[in-house]
C-alpha cells in the first residue's frame, strides 16, 4: 500500500502535486479502525477554502478599510456586525449546490459552507460609523478614524 494518495485514483482525489487542490488527504482510509479522518462528515473538506476566506486590511490616513472576494454571495448572504470590545466580524453562507442524479460530476473546486473572520479594531476606530458595500463579489467594509491630537508640547526651564 503505497503513502501517497493515488494520483489517477478515482473519486474526487486530485494530485496531490496540484497546489489548488482542497481535498484533505487520509492516509489511515480503507483501515479496519474507525479512528480516521473518513468519519469526518464530508463537508469538512469541501468548505475548508471558504472558512478560510481572505481579508485584506489597510489603514488610511483616515480609516481603516476590509475588502473580501465573496464571488457569487448576495450582500443578504453576508454579515458584518461591530461587537463590544472593537471586534469586527464579517459572516456568511454560500450555499452547496443541488446535485441532481443524472449529473456525473468530474471536478468539484468551487467551495461552499460557512465562514467567519474576527478582526480586533484599534482604539482610534469610530465603531459606531462602519460602512459597508458589496460591488461585483466584493465587500468592502469602512472604519473611520478618529483623528489623533497631536500632544502639546511645553518647554520647561531648567533653573540652577
């Protein structure tokens, strides 16, 4: 029995030389032992792209600005919600696409399930004014700054 996952395998197994593959490998599959990721219920595998959903983050002269590739999400789809302590939170749900009998599938990349992203704000983010939009799959989620004063600064004499 051979340690690497058969490459002309059947099944959804890919190459495990392909670098955009997301199956998850089981190396203990077919033993006796009911110890393995095969229990895993399958959707594991097929959301483990979009749970780990990619967010960028800039910070502007005046605010701090997420975009997330969300193809194929409606803005109903998803949620951005501002929790106590200056937690941002983005959410959502791509729901797994029906399979109809006669369909023969021969490539399954497209991920789907749930997915959540936590980020801790700054102190100087104004909470209470987030902006969101979502333009062609993509969510851009603003928080304005609160502008910073400058400290003054005050000369002392030294006497003596």
């Amino acid at each position: 029995m051979s340690l690497i996952p058969s490459v002309l395998g059947g099944g959804r197994r890919s190459s495990i030389f392909d670098p955009f593959s997301l199956d998850i490998w089981d190396p203990f599959e077919g033993f006796p032992f009911s110890t393995t990721l095969s229990n895993i219920p399958s959707t594991v595998g097929e959301t483990s792209a979009f749970a780990n959903t990619r967010i960028d983050w800039k910070e502007t002269p005046v605010a701090h600005v997420f975009k997330a590739d969300l193809p194929g999400l409606k803005k109903e789809e998803v949620k951005v919600e501002v929790e106590e302590g200056r937690v941002l939170q983005i959410s959502g749900e791509r729901s797994k696409e029906q399979e109809e009998k006669n369909d023969k599938w021969h490539r399954v990349e497209r991920s789907s399930g749930k997915f959540l992203r936590r980020f801790r704000l700054p102190e100087d983010a104004k909470t209470d004014e987030v902006k969101a939009s979502m333009e062609n799959g993509v969510l851009t989620v603003t928080v304005p700054k609160e502008e910073v004063k400058k400290a003054e600064v005050k000369a002392i004499e030294i006497s003596g």
